[in-house]
C-alpha cells in the first residue's frame, strides 16, 4: 500500500518526484502530497521545507505544484492508502515536524516524513511526545514518526532517525529530511518495500517503493533488504544493515519499461492487462521443452524428494489460485495439499510437518501477510519453501528456496486479472513436475499437457473473443446489487474469483458457492433480481450441475451460464448462455476465469465507477 519516491539531486527534481507518483498510484490513492527543500536549490534567506498535498488524484497535484511553484532538488513524495485517519489533506503526507510547543505549527517545518506501513505503537509514542509539547495535526501514525525523528534531532538526520525506529513497532518503510540538511535525504525499511535507485547524473539518487517509478530516471536499482538503514546524498549513498553495520548491496541494472505503465488504445489498466493475457501465458510458459523440477531452481529435484505435502499459503486472487492447484496437486500429483488464508494462518495453532512444501503466491511478492506467514511456517521448523511470484527482486524470492517468475509484466490495475492466470500455468508447472518425481506422470501424459499448454495463448485469444456477448450481460447486471456465482470441483475456486472481481470493481454484492451447496441456505436469496452466474464445464460433474440450475430457475432465478461447447445447455426464458470456444480439461479453469474478467469489467464501466482504482483498495498490499 502507499507508495513513497524520493530524491536528492543538483536539479528541480519535483516533476520527476510526481511523475513517479503517478506510476505508484496503483498503491493508494486517497491522497498525494510532495514536499521540497527549497534551499536545496536556492540557498536563499528563508528558503526552508515546502509542500503540496491534495485529496485528488496526482494529475491534479500537478497544477497545485505548478500554482504554487513548488522547486527542490531534495524532496519526497507519497501516494496514500488509508490506514490511520480518514482521506483528508491534515491526513495526507508528507508530514512536517514543527518542533513541541502549541505555537509550533506557525513556525518553519523542521523534519519532513513519508511513510508506507502500520505502526501498531503509536499510541504509546503518542503519549510520550504530547508530555514533551508535540502538537498532533492528523489522525495518523506517520505523524508520530515525523516527531519522534524531531525529538532525537542533535545535528544529523540519519543518526535520528537509526535511534527512531528502534522505538517503532511493526512495519514501514521511511523517507525524512531535515530543514539543516538540504542535500540529505535519509530512508528505513522494515516489513514494507523500499528500493534505493543510483542516478547517472546531477549526482542523484533515489529511493522509491518500486523500481517502476524510476523508470527512466535510472535503471541501476538497489533492493534493500529488511532492517536496512539509507543515507543519500548528492553523488553519494550509504546502507546500514540491521546489525547497524555498513553493507554494500549490488547494484542491479532493472529495465522497469515506462511503456508498460502505458494504456495504449484500451480505456482501463484492467482492460488492457485482460488482453494480455495470451501474451502473459505465453511468455510465463517461454521455452518449456519439458517437464523438469530444475523449473523451479537448480536445488528444486534435492527439495521436492524430500517433502511429503503442500502448504499453500495465499491472500485475495493468489488464495484463489491456490485453492485451484489444490484440486490439480491431488488428483495429478496424487500430494496431500492444504490452502491457507495467510492472514490467518500465522495466528493459529497449526501442526508441523518438515517434509511439507510451503508455497506461497503473490503478485508483488511483497504481500505483507503473505510474506509474515511464511517466515511462521519457517520458523515452526519447515525449511522448504517455494514461491510462484511475477516480481523477480521482490522480498517473496529472496526468502523462498525456489521459485517460479510468471512473467505477466507489469500490472496496474487494482483487481488482478493477467496475475492471476500466469499463477495459474506456473502452479500447474509445480503439478506436472511434482507428479513427475512422485512417479505419477508418464510420458505420453507430459506430452499432452505440454501440447495443452503451449495452445493455450491461442484458446485465449478464442475467448477473448466472446467479448461482444459479454458485454450484453453486463447491460443486465449494471442495474443489480447482488449475484451469485456457482461452480463445482476445479470451477469452484474460479466462481470465487468470479464474485471477487465483480465486488471489487462494480460495488455489487456477489457470493460464490459450491453449486451443490445451493439448497443448503444460499438458495433463499435466490429471486430475479439476483442474477446468478454459473461456471459449466463439460466434467464429471456436469449432470449434477444442471440439477442445480433447474434448482435456481423453478424459483424464478435467472442463469448467466458459461458453458463448453458439448455441454448441451441452451438458452431458453431466464437461461443465457455463452459458449466457450472448446472443452480444455484440466487448464479449463485458465479460460473460464476470462469471460468473468470481462463481465466485471463491462458492468463497472456500465455503472460508471472507476475500474482501474476501486473505492478502499490498493495493489500492493504491503500492510497487515
């Protein structure tokens, strides 16, 4: 969540510093806000820390900049998902210390701050800085950081703020200045990304949330890894690692395209990342010859000899892929596999096996909870981890034994969609290769499913297609407030996803269930004006599918029916039906999830909401 750009640089950084925002913006975006050291580039009598802040979005932060002529070659900027106080500009960042006193607020700013995280003590710190005279301006915990920093200040900012953050507990990730420093710019991170990025020239560097916001700018990144210290200054930078010892992190060369960031001639993010998705699968499967475990790391085959289960560990849309590779990894692999809410998993009793694989599913490869659950299950004494993650550098790879990198590319949109189907082919790689060490896949079956698998980006395309009669249910659900989604077996997790992506975007209340749970309570709220959705593959449970469907539509319900082309289900009165362009087996789910992609899409656009930034959302779920 939020997102952080910071520079310190011998040129008007401040266009670069919101050009930057505008690429984090998926991250938050219940407020933007830049600060500046003026006398960074004007040494002028006066000249002290200035800033813009704004509710809107940063294309309008942009003119208020420009208005207020706000110029710094040191300066931090930030992009806002809302934890501690309400989307407000006195809650926006970047936070200034005035300094205690109850006059504090008419004098200069002292420490500017920005900050992406929780800090679950802040009430404690608080208290504290109130008994010294710190006047709070905002509801939020940033501000408790910005003057703690002050309260520490003797004369060097990065000392201040190694002494702040040993009295911070939970997560951040930290960019400050300070009004006597003017070309210095000091960053933490714990629990939350940061990236330190080098500059070529005007003797600048960086730090940011993703390298994306520096596309450009430069393309020599450093990861920092967590407990990191940073202190940047012009043509110069140092780390601290957790030990508070000086480190040397390598420097990598990211080539973080600005073009992905671009919309092209789609109208959304989400529009745009649906139809890439033939291109996602196909760059996610690029070069697979055959089914190997060395995949998944050259220690892959030593690692998958010794486990005996799966543990998948998951939130959101990577949950749903989850519980998807579950029904694979039983009846492919033959693996005993559990799927685990992240969240949760950590906070409750749970039994230990070494000889358990842990896997783990994130976009960002960043996902807080995600991240906490697998250092619990590493630290219950299970060693053996793997993560399928579309981030190469991200904190996810670092810490797993193995991975697997889909290549989806960059993506904007909020509610994940190109994600989502490359966890997919990467999980049912790990399948195939599992099966394969287990004994459980012969040859003639490899080929198969390598034959199955390198078509897909063409079935894709097929179903891309259908958009047309998509968008015509989505005229009927604009003007609806809640649906349901039914699947069974390998479809089950799909109608979740389905339901999730129409919550997300057009505000509809949508469930999912099982379909033979049907009568067993969701049945009651079953009435014509609750559309309902039904996921109809041509598997062994088909015919106890279309006993379902006759459930809903003797009360008067409407069925949205996506069906295989052999399924024999046909429109009729309160029955639409879209038929999928072939029958795909056990992949089925990587091209049902598509035509509900779509729906969600069009009913948002059909209502008007905004696609790409839903209400009370971010991307990169970097917060507990």
């Amino acid at each position: 969540m939020c997102g952080i750009v910071a520079a310190v640089s011998t040129r008007n950084i401040v266009s670069i510093l919101v050009q930057g925002l505008q690429r984090l913006e998926y991250r938050g975006y219940d407020s933007c806000g830049v600060a500046v050291h003026a006398a960074s580039l004007m040494p002028t009598a006066g000249a002290g820390l200035q800033r813009a802040r704004s509710t809107a979005r940063v294309a309008e932060l942009m003119q208020q900049i420009q208005t207020e002529h706000l110029e710094g070659g040191t300066g931090i900027a930030h992009t806002r998902w809302a934890t501690h106080g309400a989307p407000a500009v006195h809650n926006a960042h970047p936070h200034f210390s005035h300094g205690p006193g109850a006059d504090a607020a008419a004098r200069p700013g002292r420490v500017a701050l920005v900050h992406n995280g929780i800090i679950e003590n802040h009430d404690e710190l608080r208290a504290a800085l109130q008994a010294k005279g710190y006047v709070f301006a905002s509801q939020t915990d940033t501000e408790v950081i910005a003057h703690l920093v002050d309260s520490l200040y003797d004369g060097d900012i990065f000392t201040a703020l190694q002494t702040a953050v040993q009295q911070l507990h939970g997560a951040y990730a930290l960019a400050v200045f300070h009004k006597d420093e003017p070309h210095r710019v000091v960053g933490a991170r714990a629990g939350s990304p940061l990236i330190l990025g080098v500059g070529a020239e005007h003797g600048e560097a960086f730090l940011a949330s993703d390298a994306m916001a520096l596309a450009g700018v430069t393309d020599q990144i450093v990861y920092l890894e967590e407990g990191d210290l940073v202190d940047i200054q012009l043509g110069k930078y140092w780390v601290l690692d957790k030990a508070r010892q000086p480190v040397t992190r390598a420097v990598k060369t990211v080539h973080a395209h600005s073009g992905a960031a671009e919309l092209g001639p789609y109208r959304h993010y989400m529009q745009k990342e649906i139809f890439e998705q033939p291109r996602a699968i196909a760059d996610t499967l690029e070069g697979i010859q055959a089914i190997v475990p060395e995949l998944f790391g050259p220690e892959a085959a030593r690692v998958f000899d010794q486990i005996d289960n799966v543990l998948i560990l998951a939130c959101g849309t990577s949950y749903y892929s989850g519980c998807t590779a579950k029904y694979w990894l039983e009846a492919i692999a033959k693996i005993p596999t559990q799927v685990e809410v992240a969240s949760e998993y950590r906070y409750r009793e749970s039994v230990p096996n070494p000889r358990t694989l842990i896997v783990t599913i994130s976009q960002s490869g960043e996902t807080a909870d995600t991240l906490a659950a697998l250092r619990h299950a590493q630290s219950l004494g299970m060693p053996h981890s793997l993560t399928i993650c579309n981030v190469a550098t991200s904190a996810m790879v670092r810490e797993c034994e193995l991975a697997y990198i889909t290549r989806a590319g960059v993506e904007i949109g909020v509610a994940s969609t190109k994600a989502f189907t490359t966890q997919l082919a990467g999980l049912f790689l790990l399948t195939l290769a599992l099966a394969k060490v287990r004994g459980q896949l012969s040859p003639e079956a490899e080929e198969l499913h390598l034959k199955a698998m390198r078509h897909l980006p063409a079935a894709l395309t097929a179903v891309l297609a259908l958009e047309p009669q998509i968008i015509s249910w989505a005229e009927d659900f604009a003007s609806k407030e809640n649906a349901l989604f039914l699947g069974r077996g390998l479809h089950y997790p799909i109608a979740l996803e389905g339901a999730l992506k129409l919550k997300e975007i057009t505000y509809i209340h949508a469930e999912a269930y099982p379909a033979g749970e049907l009568k067993h309570g969701p049945l009651a709220l079953v009435t014509s004006a609750m559309p309902v959705v039904t996921v109809a593959p041509n598997d062994a449970l088909l015919e106890k599918l279309k006993s379902n469907m006759q459930e809903v539509r003797a009360r008067g319900g409407v069925l949205y029916v996506l069906a295989d082309d052999d399924t024999r289900i046909h429109s009729s009165e309160g029955v639409h039906v879209i038929r999928m362009p072939e029958n795909y087996g056990a992949l089925s789910p990587l091209l049902h999830v598509v035509p509900l992609q779509l729906l969600a899409y069009h009913t948002a656009c059909a209502r008007g909401t905004d696609v790409d930034k839903p209400r009370n959302l971010a991307k990169s779920v970097t917060v507990e």
